[in-house]
C-alpha cells in the first residue's frame, strides 16, 4: 500500500469536483484526448508526454512524465490520497477504490480519473507533524509520500480517530530533510512550511483566551476599537469592534473565537448569529483555530453578508498583512523575519 499527494489545482479550483464525484482527477491541460493507458511502459509515457509539450524542457517532461505513470500505472485500489484544501487549514484523506479511467465525454479537462473513497474531508494541519506537513506541501501535483513511515502513520491516525486534534504541539521529525526538499527529493513550497511553523508558535503561545487576544489586536491593527470579554464562559461573544472614533461606528462586529483543535459544527455559527442580534452587530466574525466542518462551508454562500470565517491559515494571513502595526508585545511574543524566495514554474 501506498500514501500518494494529489492536488485539487494550483488554487483548489477542481475540489468540488473531487469531492462531489467521489474521485481524483489527473488535471493537466492538453492531454484530454489522449488514452494515457495505452502507455504501458513509463518510456511510452515519456514519448507521450513529449509529444503533447513539445516546447517544454527535459526536465519538466520528466516530471510530468513521472506524475502522469503515477496516476495510470503506479497508484492502487486500497492506497491512501491526500488533497491539501485550498483557502483552508486542513487536508482531506480517501482510498484509492478503482483503476484509472478515461472518461472522453466528460466536461472540461475531467478525463482522466480514478475512483476515491473520500474518508475525511477537514483534518486540520495541526493533527500532522511537521515532516508529514513537509511532504504535503511538495510542489508537484501527484507524487508518492514515503518519508519517514507516513502511510502507516497516516493509517494509524485514521484508525484510532485522529486523537491529535487537541491545543498541542506535535514533535517534528525532520532529521532527514532539508530546507526546500523532502527526503523523496519533492521541491518543498517553503512559503507552506513557513505558515506552518508560524501557526504552530501561535498555537503554543495563544492557547484559550490567548487567542481572543491576538485577534483583537488584529482588528486592532486594522483601524477597530475593540471590546474583549473577561475570560470564563462569553455567551458566544468574545469580541466587540467597530470603526471610528471610540468605536461608534459602522459595521459593528461580534467576534467568536474557538482555539480548539477540532473543526466546529453549525451550532457554534447560529450561536454567534444569534449573539449578533442582542448586541446589534451588523456582522459577526467566526474564529475557529481548527477550521470548520462542511455543515459550516456551506453556509458561507447564505451567510457572506453578514458573517465571515478565519480558520488557522486565515488568522496567519491577516497576522502577516497587519504585522508591521501590531503592538510590541505581540510582536515579541511572535517574532517574524521578511524573506524573499523564487517561486518555482508550475508543472502543469
């Protein structure tokens, strides 16, 4: 058995399609036409490949040559996939099911699949360690994750339930990798990495009302005068901002904040909605550390008038947009470094 990354697109943008079809897509532009199993030798599938690119480099058709033999020839019913969620800090794990399969009339560049069993949809980073999250974020689209034992590891955190969605800090098993490449010899996207590490120190240092904390000095940051509710049970409101000076302005804003590990439910959005309404906010804005369950995105549509979600990822992200103007306490409790890196070419 084996543990493969699969990408959902270089943005997530072929997720709905993974996920309601029950299946794994090979997404490469160009190749629709093309019945990739009547390459029965990875030597036809790089004669294939140059075929189809015919202006690409040796390398990149080496690499895609390697993730197109994967995908037809390589992958088996009963391996275990990983998608990382694009916009969310979470990965989604199946089971490889079926064999792969061209499907001509099938809409757009969805031509080549194979069946996925799909088992979880929103483990939250957190429950990995660090070299696990290294493999995941590979650049490439399809590769096999080996390092460090991960499918049986990956296995076992599914058997027992992922017990590791808790506040705590994972060890990190990194003593056969290198900054920017992977034991498997995967490009590492360091930028990935980085919000990693970053959401990890946030995670040690801003447990439970730490990180009501933190998020009023965001808003803060962000031109809100705000209102933190003492520590101990806040009827669903942890935070009050609004604009303007002391605060009387518009939107007014009621803050939940979950530092759990866990992804929260939709009980935990209709009771901010309703700590919305006693207070008079004009939104709401949900906090959950560990991101959300699917009974919660879908109500992203219904509700993007009036609420909005920050998961792990996004609480970094708008960290590093505002960090330059947070208080110096903050800043020294998480101290960050500007750095430039190349963006590598896509392999699609």
């Amino acid at each position: 058995m084996a543990l493969w990354l699969v990408r959902a697109g270089k943005h997530g943008e072929h997720e709905t399609r993974f996920f309601e079809d029950n299946k794994i897509y090979l997404t490469w532009s160009g190749v629709e036409n093309e019945r990739l199993n009547e390459a029965t030798t990875f030597e036809q599938m790089r004669a294939l490949v140059t075929r189809t690119y015919p202006n690409r480099s040796v390398a990149w058709v080496s690499q895609a040559t390697s993730q197109f033999w994967s995908f037809v020839a390589r992958m088996k019913p009963g391996d275990l996939v990983v998608t990382p969620r694009k916009g969310k800090s979470a990965i989604a794990i199946g089971e490889i099911t079926g064999p792969y399969e061209y499907g001509p009339n099938n809409p757009g560049i969805y031509h080549h699949a194979r069946a996925v069993k799909w088992v979880l949809l929103d483990v939250p980073r957190a429950a990995f360690e660090q070299d696990l999250l290294y493999s995941f974020g590979a650049y490439t689209t399809i590769c096999e994750i080996r390092r460090n034992d991960a499918e049986r590891r990956v296995r076992e955190k599914l058997r027992q339930g992922f017990p590791a969605l808790t506040m705590t800090s994972p060890s990190v098993r990194d003593d056969d990798s290198e900054l920017g490449v992977d034991s498997d010899g995967e490009g590492i996207d360091l930028a990935r990495v980085a919000r990693d590490q970053i959401a990890r120190h946030i995670e040690r240092h801003f447990k439970g009302h730490g990180m009501a904390r933190l998020v009023a000095a965001i808003l803060e940051a962000q031109q809100y005068e705000t209102f933190v509710s003492p520590e101990g049970p806040d009827k669903g409101i942890d935070i009050l901002a609004a604009p303007g000076p002391l605060g009387f302005g518009r939107p007014r804003i009621c803050v939940q904040v979950k530092s759990g590990s866990s992804p929260v439910d939709r009980p935990t959005l209709d009771q901010l909605i309703g700590a919305m309404s006693n207070v008079q906010a004009d939104q709401g804005l949900l906090v959950s550390w560990g991101g959300f369950k699917s009974s919660v995105d879908r109500e992203v549509a219904n509700q993007f008038f009036r609420v909005r979600l920050w998961d792990s990822d996004a609480l970094v992200e708008q960290l590093l947009a505002v960090y330059d103007k947070l208080p110096g306490e903050i800043k020294a409790e998480i101290p960050l470094q500007r750095v430039w890196i190349l963006v590598p070419p896509d392999d699609e």
